[in-house]
C-alpha cells in the first residue's frame, strides 16, 4: 500500500511547463521585496563621496512698472439754435387822440392786456417781458414749473 501523504517523485528531467510555475512567482516575490526593501522612505539624508559644500545658485529678478497717464477725454461741444422772431406792429389812428398798438406775432408777445399767450418761456423771453408773475398778461400756469406765482424765472 502506498502513502496517501506521499507524492510520487517524478523520474528524470522536470518539464518546462513546472519549472515556469515555481520559477516566475519566485521572480516576482523577489522583485516585490525589493521594491518594498529599496523605496523605503526617503529621509532626507543623501549619500556624498566627499564632505565639501555644494555650489547654490542666486538669481536676483527686478520687477519694473511703468505708468501712463492718459489725457481726458474733451467735452463734446455744446450747440445752441438760435430762432429769430419777426413780428409786425400795426399801428392805427384812434379818434381818443391816443394811439392802440396792435401785434399781429402769432401770440408770441405784446401787452395787450389779457390777450397775450406764450407757447413757452422761450417765446416769453423773446418778447423780453420775463419773469411773468401771476395776474400779469401771458402769465400762464404752464409756465410756473415750481407753481410759486412766477413763470420763466
């Protein structure tokens, strides 16, 4: 009866395919420790064949800034319109003796009494009758923006 512990022993040479498979795991055990044996851990420490200092190297960088001034801008030219009135005044003979002016403007001005209307203070500033206070002619409510009794201040 034989062992059933024992293995039988292979007689003659081993084959290739069994020596593959005790060799290359073999290998890579080996080459495992190594790496864990040879990249330890780096303790700053480095091995030097003689003990004179090493050089260093210095660089010095300079920084320049420069600044330009730039000119402001010039302001945009102020355009003013000019409008020019023409009125015609007719004057007629009254049999009181006196004489009545009467203004044919396009409302644009005169003082005859309540009569005078002015679109805007720029027509009102034409006839040269400004500031209107309130009860003058031509005062106007649309022409006191503040409301405070004087228009085209």
């Amino acid at each position: 009866m034989t062992n059933p512990y024992n293995m039988p022993q292979p007689t003659g040479p081993i084959p290739r395919w069994a020596r593959k498979r005790v060799v290359l795991p073999a290998v890579a055990v080996a080459f495992v420790v190594g790496i864990a044996a040879g990249g330890g851990g780096d303790d700053g420490k480095k091995a030097v064949a003689d003990d004179k200092p090493l050089p260093t190297a210095t660089a010095t960088v300079t920084a320049t800034a420069t600044a330009t001034e730039t000119a402001a801008p010039e302001p945009a030219p102020t355009v003013t319109e000019t409008k020019t009135v023409k009125v015609r005044v007719t004057v007629t003979a009254d049999s009181g003796g006196g004489g009545s002016v009467a203004s044919d403007d396009d409302g644009s001005g005169g003082s005859g009494g309540g009569s005078a209307y002015y679109a805007n203070c720029t027509a009102a500033r034409a006839a040269g009758v400004t500031p209107l206070y309130r009860g003058d002619p031509g005062y106007a409510s649309h022409l006191d923006r503040d409301g405070d009794g004087v228009a085209c201040e």
